[in-house]
C-alpha cells in the first residue's frame, strides 16, 4: 500500500509536469498576436506597445471572446495602416490560421501589394475577411473560402501601379541588348588582346601593358552588365545604379579616347584602314550611346515605381 502510493504521487507529478510542458509548447492567442504585431512592426507595433495592456485583449482592434474559461481572439481589424505594403501576407496568414477561433480578418487599406496569399483556406473558421484598398492581385485563392463576407477589391491607386509594373516587366529588350552589347565587347576586347600579343614580339612592354589595360576593360564590362541582369531579374535597384553610374563613366572616357585619336590621326596622313577603323569605332560608340540611353531611362522608371 505504501508503495503503492508513492508510485501514484509520481504518476500525478509526471502528469502535471507534462501537463506544463504541453502548455509552455503551445502558444495561447496573444502570443500568436504579438508575434505577427512583431513581424508587421512599424505604426501597428507602436501603436500596440504604447498602450499598457493586460493582454492583446484589451488592445482596440482585437475582439476576444471566452470559449470553455479559456480566453480566445475572434476579430482582428489592422486597418488603414499605410506603411504594410512589404508585408508577406503568406507568412502573416500562417500566423493568423494559429488561432482556432479567428472568425473576423480585416486588413483594409493598408496598401499591401503581391499576390492574394493562396494559404488562406487555412483560417478554417473565418467568417468575414477584408483585404479591401490593398494592391493585391487575385488568383483564385478565394475559390476554396467557405465565408459570409468577402471583400477584395484593390485601390485606385493600384490600377495605375499595376500598370507600371507590367510594363517594367517588358524588359526583355533591355536583356537582349545587354546580352548583345556584351558578346560583342567581348570580341572587341579579344581583338584587342590579339593585337597586345602580336606587339610583345616587337616591343614587350608594350605588349604587355596593353594586355593588363584589355583584361581591366574585360573585367569591368563584366562587373557592369552583370549587375544590370542581375537587378533587372532580381528587381534589384542598387545592382541597376551600379550600372548607371558606371557605364556612364566608361563612356566619358570612350568618347575623351576616340577625340584623342582623331586629333593625332589629323596630323598624320591616314590610310584607307585607319579610315575605316576610325568609322567602326564613331559607329559602335553611337550604339553604346543609344544602349546607354534606353538603358537609363528603364532604370529612371523602375526607381519612380519604387519611390511610389
């Protein structure tokens, strides 16, 4: 008998301490809320921790109700809250599918832009759901929604957004012309290094020196044009300007060479070949010229649309 109640006074214990770790690894809503308030950050967070509250309760955008002496958040109302528009909704609905009791999800006029998050089915309980004066755009993920209310409709300001997005994503001009820009560096440069290699066997200081000044060339086109495709593809603004700025300086001084060689080139008497070199030369700095223009002015626009 006595044994036998000691092994149940140990049972009770590993019980109750299951019983705490159970409830340690679980989250209760308010935890659930205060990481996504976390997440999102900015005007909500501070307009959360400005306040002091007993619990997510008592903030006046959340709506809780008692469900067996348990207390669980309905309705969430983050509105008008203009500075969201980076937020991944995906991940903020996987958040908000934690609360088995959710029944309200409003998010309007927050200006949140991408794609209508396709995990939304997870909030099984939802009843009404508002992602109005957002910049979202739908495909279909409220097909599988079970729910009274739905309100999706996007901004006004979006219909023009969205437009300039779609024709930023007409780039494929833009990428080709690199591509070719680039090719045909390329083989000018290794033109250039034949040159350098034939002249080593005349002066080899000479040689030499022009070969480092070919592969310098070589290198910084290859640093310029991949950081172009690598922001145009990516959508990286900073990759682009690292473009801008230093093509632009590659030009200055293409153009300040080609003036040099036409001064010296009028006083000597040119051939039919330094005649037609000096032609190749004017005609491809045009097309760099052009190529840089086109170029910019993309860059120019995709750096509006951002600011926007």
């Amino acid at each position: 008998m006595k044994y036998f109640n000691l092994i149940s006074v140990v049972f009770i214990l590993i019980f109750r301490l299951f019983g705490t770790i159970s409830g340690m690894a679980i989250p209760n809503d308010c935890t659930v809320i205060e990481e996504v308030i976390n997440t999102i950050g900015n005007d909500l967070q501070k307009s959360y921790k400005s306040k002091t509250l007993n619990s997510c309760c008592d903030f006046s955008q959340i709506i809780c109700q008692d469900f067996n002496n348990q207390t669980a958040v309905t309705e969430i109302k983050f509105n008008n809250y203009k500075n969201l528009s980076n937020q991944d909704m995906g991940k903020i609905i996987s958040q908000f599918a934690k609360l088995p009791h959710l029944t309200t999800l409003e998010m309007a006029n927050n200006l949140i832009v991408g794609e209508l998050p396709n995990n939304l089915s997870e909030l099984k309980n939802l009843q009404i759901l508002d992602l109005s004066g957002n910049c979202l755009e739908d495909n279909n993920a409220n097909t599988k929604l079970n729910i009274k209310e739905l309100n999706l409709s996007n901004a006004d300001s979006c219909i023009n957004k969205n437009k300039e997005e779609k024709d930023l994503g007409n780039n494929t001009f833009i990428k080709v012309y690199t591509i070719i820009m680039f090719i045909l560096t390329i083989v000018s440069i290794l033109q250039g290094i034949c040159l350098g290699t034939c002249m080593c066997h005349q002066k080899i200081t000479v040689g030499i020196l022009l070969v480092m000044i070919i592969l310098v060339r070589l290198i910084t086109y290859f640093i310029l044009f991949g950081s172009l495709l690598i922001g145009i593809y990516k959508g990286k603004l900073d990759y682009m300007l690292v473009f801008k700025y230093g093509y632009l300086v590659v030009l200055i001084l293409t153009v300040m060479d080609r003036l040099r060689s036409c001064t010296s080139k009028s006083e000597n008497e040119e051939n039919k070949n330094t005649s037609t070199n000096s032609c190749y030369s004017i005609f491809y700095l045009i097309i760099e010229i052009v190529y840089y223009v086109l170029t910019v002015n993309y860059i120019n626009k995709y750096e509006a649309y951002l600011k926007n």
